[in-house]
C-alpha cells in the first residue's frame, strides 16, 4: 500500500502514527480481537509479548498538558511518566488489555503503581529487569523472564514455546536491522531525513504491528537511497544524547536543524538506543534475550542499567569521533535522575576531550521555547 | 562614492531588539562608533526597535539606504526584515565586549528577560556560556516587579540600597514568589533601602550561580541594562569576590557586536579572520582529527 508513495509521503504516513500513537493499536484490535499491552517505557522484551500473539506498544509521552493527572502524580516528577499516568487517568489507556511495568528508576516503579491503581480492569504485570552485569546477572534476567512469561502466558492463556519466541525474535531483528540502514544511510547523508523523521520512524514502530512497520521501511529503504545524491549536505554536524523513556519534543528537533544544525548520529530511546543491535537467533531464545539487555548496554550504555563495565561519557566521546560531530546537544528530561547524576560525569569527559557541548533540561510543559531558541541557536554560531 | 579603504563613509548598523528595550548602533568602516540609540516601549517592541534606527540615523545624519548590512539580534531578531542576518545576543555580547575591552574572557549580561555568563576568546568568539533557563528570577524584568512592589522608580533602585548594612535574605528562586516575599518584608516593617539591598543579593547568589557554570575568569564584564544599577554591580562584586568592567553603555553592547559582525559580514572579513587565526579548528574539533592533542590542548589552555 505504500509502494506508489514517494518517501516523503510514506514519511508522512509515519508522522501521522506517531502523532497518534494508539490509533492504529486500537484498530488492530478491532481487527484481529486480539489483546494490547502497553509497555510503560524502557526496556521490555517486547519479542516475548508478541510471541504470545498479543500485540506489545511502548507507551508514548503526551504533549498535551498535564491536567487530571495532577491528581494522582507529583508535579516535581518527570514528565514521561506524569504524561502516562495523566493518559490513564483520562481514560486514554482504556483500550488497553494489559500492562507492564519496570523498576528501572523510582519514578517509573511510582508511575506504573498509579496506573495500576488507575486501570483496574488492565492486567497490570511487572517485569523484573536485574541491574548491573555481574557474572550472575545474566541468570538473574532470565529469571526475570521466565517470571514475565509466566504471567504472559496466563494473561493470553496460552503457553508460549521457544519457537514462536524465536520467530518473534527474528520479526523485531528485522526491524531494528532496516531502522539501523536508515541510520547509516543518515549518518553519511545526514540532510536525507530530519530528525523529526526519524523520531516518526522510530515511534510508529514501537506502536504498530512490527509485521506492517517491517513492510512500511522495506519500501522506504530503497527511495531512500535513491534520494541520497540529491542531497545537499551542510550545517554544523550535531549528535543528540539523553532523553529517556519520552520522545524529544518535535519543537526541539527542529529548533536544533533550523539554528543551522544537521544531525548525524544519536543515542536517544526514541532512537539508536531503541535498535543498537540485535538478539541472536542461535541461542536459547530467552537466554538470548537476557544476553541482548546486556550487550545492547555495551552498544549504548543506558544509566539505568548501573553496569560498572561501561562507560557512557566515553562512549559519547567515541560516537562524536565516530560520527565526525562538531557538537553535542544533551536533552535531559526534567527531573530525570539517572540522566542527571551522569551529567556531571559526561559535563567532565567533553570538557576534556575538548567537545563543545550544550544542555537543554526541557520540561513537559516546555515553558520557554523562546530561551531554548537562543541557546540553540548561540551554541551553534560557535561552530559557524 | 564609497571608500572601504577610508572607511569614514561605510558604514554598518546593529539592531539589538530586546525583550525590554530597542536599540541601534552605526558604526563606520573603520568600527568607530558613529552614532546610537536606546528606546523602551513595550515587550519586544518593534516600534521602539524602529524608533531606535530612526534616532540612530538621525544622529549620525544618515538614511538607510547608506547603511551597507545589517544585522539584528535579541528576542525579535528574526522580525526585522531589513537586517542581513540575524544572530543571537550571547554572539553579539561576546563581540561587542571584546571590541570594547579586548582582554575580557567573562561577560555577564542582564537583560530584560535573560540573564547570561559569557566565556569570551581573545577574537571575542564564544567559548562557552550559560543562560538562565525558564524564569525570570535574576533579571530586568524582575528588578522592574519589584521596584514596582516597593514603589520605587528603577533608576532609583541601585544607588538606595547602597545605603544599607543590613542582611535582608530573599530566598525565592521566582519572580512571583519574590514580589510576595517582599510584600511580607514590608509588612514586618522592614526599610525599602534594606529591602533593594536583600533583592540584589538575591539576584547575585543566583547569578554566582551561573557564572559557576561557565567558570570564572578575569577580566569580568557586565553588559545589558542590569549594568546600569550600581547596587546590583556591587553585589555581584562582592559575590564573586573580584571587580567588574562596566561600559559606559552597557545596553548598548549586543546592538555594537551585532554592527561589527554586519561589518565583517559586508566586507568579507568573517571568515577570513578566522582562517587566519585558526580558531575554526580549535572550536570543531571533531571535525577531522578528534584525536589531535594539539588542539585539545589548545582548548584546555584557553
């Protein structure tokens, strides 16, 4: 259905899902009578829900302002979670079947409580994700999963065998194998797709069917790459970091490209983090799982995961090297704590490695576009 | 006829349109000050913007059409359709700082509606800076609400709280709360002199604060209309323990870098300066050879 689309409008048809985040999970529904779980951001193995035929979103930060939610969640807590728990507490999330949430920091463990407690007829589950990489963490997480599957396989009353987990595996390799041929494709052309285009790729791909994402992007892929003579490369070359769990706001990302910016490489959620790499098909499907928490981490370390074995701040350095940026623009979700207590280390590590970088602290209810604007655009005339 | 060799019959305008105030600065082709003008009217006024250039024009005795570029900067930058290009006030300040006062490596601006740490080279390029992030707390605009609570005019606000020893402490980080914390000190009796006092101490801790984040270095100037209130100044010596360069103008600092990048711009200058000086590759330094300790090691001496 998307072949005769140019790439632009199949780009558009991406914008308008993610604008829209559960509309085509909602009609999904209608058509299958299947169930949906919604995955209270970060890190779920979504490959387990879907081998259990249910159909696994990650759910989406909001920009609408935070009103019934107020209620229910502090307003000094972050805004990806204040988003959600105001979504359920409209009764926005009322379509959903299930719900997962995670301890990977205390404002997600609180989130996921209050829209527990806020969709009482959602199955409300939990999945156990162990910190750190210890030689028992990798059995540590497998027993995590095996917790969730148990709870998965009563939620959709089936058993769930490895094989259909391998197969759902091998669906969302493919998925993150195509997404990651854009990101090359955008590294070296970094003007071929905005930014904002690869948010509403990355973004519809966490709340469609990965089966229908997989066949949107295989025939987006090659007009891509048909473009990319065409284009004119210039700009001060900047890579984005942070913002966890929430998309980076649309504003944000353009605010960044018109103050003379091009974007040649990430490690967001709603970004590289989402597909740095893939599961092995060649293991024991949850054992591989487990392994791929830990080795994705290694790719794109996640502060949430305290692993003593990687090192952010390098790592940003090495991307900044590897993708030949002028600049780093950090967007911290305001009052997410894992991001700010690495600040200070990242603030040190480009300081010594003599890279410019700028920190935008942006709250949900974006209250100064205006300042944001200056300093975007000040940080980038230093590069002019 | 034009004469760029002469340059006393070249000339370039910056226009600073503030978030408080317009401003305009013409400058000749051998960057002398020509001619310039301050006007408040209303938030990001274009007409006090255009009565600004009026006023500048008139006083240097020439027409628009004798301008050869412009360049705009502050909050309505982008809506001033004569201007060449437009660039931000942190660019402009550093610029128009150094131009003054060559050897300054910190530029702290108080604005309207802005407060700003500048980290200036010795080309007078931005090294690094920090800006108040969301409120207003620390700026004009907040010297203008409570000068208002007190009734008090805000050229007055400076030299009366330089008559108190008191240690009156505002501890509130929002314009909001600050203006009622102020209307309590008044209830409890507290002296308005005691109370402006309290204020700039308030507005220097916050800006301290920011300074911080850029790193402090001598020599300091302050820019913006902040600079124009003794008792602020003060403060903000006493907290950063070290004395400041004040302009005779300071408002007039970003409109100055803004006519002096508008001079670079007309005569081709810009990038030929840097070139020279090499300073592109000390700014983008992963751009080729991230590695070159050399130019890390450049970055870290300055």
């Amino acid at each position: 259905m998307y072949q005769n689309l140019s790439s632009d409008e199949i780009l558009n048809k991406l914008a308008q899902i993610a604008a829209d985040p559960y509309e085509r999970a909602k009609e999904w529904k209608m058509e299958t009578g299947s169930k949906i779980i919604g995955c209270y951001i970060m890190h779920f193995p979504e490959e387990l829900l879907h081998a259990a035929g249910v159909l696994p979103i990650v759910l989406q930060v909001k920009e609408e302002p935070i009103t019934t939610g107020h209620a229910y969640y502090p307003s000094y807590f972050c805004g990806p979670t204040r988003s959600i728990v105001d979504q359920a507490a409209k009764g926005e999330l009322d379509f959903l079947d299930g719900f997962v949430g995670g301890d990977y920091c205390i404002q997600a463990v609180g989130g996921a409580e209050v829209v527990g407690n806020l969709l009482p007829k959602v199955n409300n589950m939990f999945f156990r994700l162990p910190v750190g990489n210890q030689a028992w963490t990798h059995g540590d997480i497998v027993t995590g999963l095996k917790e969730l599957k148990r709870d998965i396989e009563r939620f959709a009353a089936k058993e769930i065998s490895d094989e259909e987990i391998l197969n759902s595996i091998r669906i969302y390799n493919k998925n993150r194998s195509l997404i990651r041929e854009i990101y090359e494709l955008k590294s070296v052309h970094p003007s071929l797709l905005s930014s904002s285009d690869m948010l509403s790729i990355i973004k519809s791909s966490m709340v469609i069917p990965k089966e229908e994402h997989n066949e949107i992007l295989e025939t987006l892929l090659p007009k891509l790459q048909a473009n990319k003579d065409s284009i004119k490369e210039e700009g001060v070359r900047v890579f984005l970091s942070g913002s966890f769990c929430g998309a980076p706001k649309n504003e944000i990302l353009e605010l960044v490209e018109q103050s003379g910016a091009v974007v040649v490489g990430d490690d967001l959620f709603h970004g590289y983090r989402y597909i740095s790499d893939n599961i092995t098909e060649d293991r024991e499907p949850l054992a591989a799982i487990a392994a791929h928490y830990i080795d994705k981490n290694t790719n794109v370390p996640c502060p949430t995961r305290c692993d003593p074995k990687t090192d952010w701040p390098q790592y940003l350095v090495d991307s900044m090297r590897k993708y030949k940026a002028d600049q780093l623009v950090i967007v911290m979700a305001q009052f997410c704590e894992p991001h700010m207590f690495f600040y200070p280390d990242i603030k040190d590590a480009m300081q010594e490695a003599g890279i410019p970088h700028l920190l935008l602290e942006i709250s949900h209810e974006l209250d100064s576009i205006e300042t944001i604007k200056t300093r975007l655009e000040a940080f980038v005339e230093m590069a002019v | 006829m034009t004469s760029k060799s002469d340059g006393s019959s070249f000339f370039t305008m910056g226009v600073d349109s503030g978030s408080l105030t317009g401003k305009a600065v013409i400058i000749d082709g051998n960057k002398r000050i020509v001619s310039y003008s301050v006007k408040q009217l209303g938030f990001v006024s274009q007409k006090a913007v255009m009565m600004a250039i009026d006023d500048a024009l008139e006083k240097a005795g020439l027409v628009l059409d004798d301008i050869a570029y412009t360049v705009s900067t502050g909050y309505g930058r982008k809506r001033l359709e004569i201007a060449g290009k437009n660039l931000t006030e942190i660019s402009c300040h550093a610029k128009g700082a150094n131009y003054l006062f060559p050897e300054v490596k910190t530029v702290i601006d108080i604005g309207g509606q802005d407060s700003k740490v500048i980290a200036v080279d010795p080309s007078g390029n931005v090294k690094n800076f920090a800006m108040n992030d969301k409120c207003a707390a620390g700026t004009g605009q907040f010297l203008e609400v409570l000068a208002r609570a007190l009734d008090v005019e805000l050229t007055e606000i400076g030299e009366l709280s330089m008559q108190s020893d008191a240690d009156i402490k505002i501890s509130s980080m929002c314009t909001t709360f600050a203006e009622s914390e102020v209307i309590s000190l008044v209830a409890e009796g507290h002296t308005t002199v005691d109370i402006l006092s309290g204020m700039h101490k308030a507005i220097s801790g916050r800006m301290k604060g920011l300074v911080g984040r850029v790193g402090l270095q001598k020599p300091v100037m302050m820019t913006g209309g902040g600079a124009k209130n003794i008792g602020l100044v003060h403060a903000l010596e006493k907290s950063l323990g070290e004395s400041i360069f004040i302009p005779d103008e300071p408002q007039i600092i970003g409109a100055l870098g803004a006519a002096l990048f508008a001079n670079d711009f007309a005569t081709g200058n810009r990038k030929k300066v840097e070139e020279e000086q090499d300073l592109d590759k000390a700014r983008a330094p992963a751009k080729d050879c991230g590695t070159c300790s050399v130019q890390n090691y450049q970055l870290n001496k300055n």
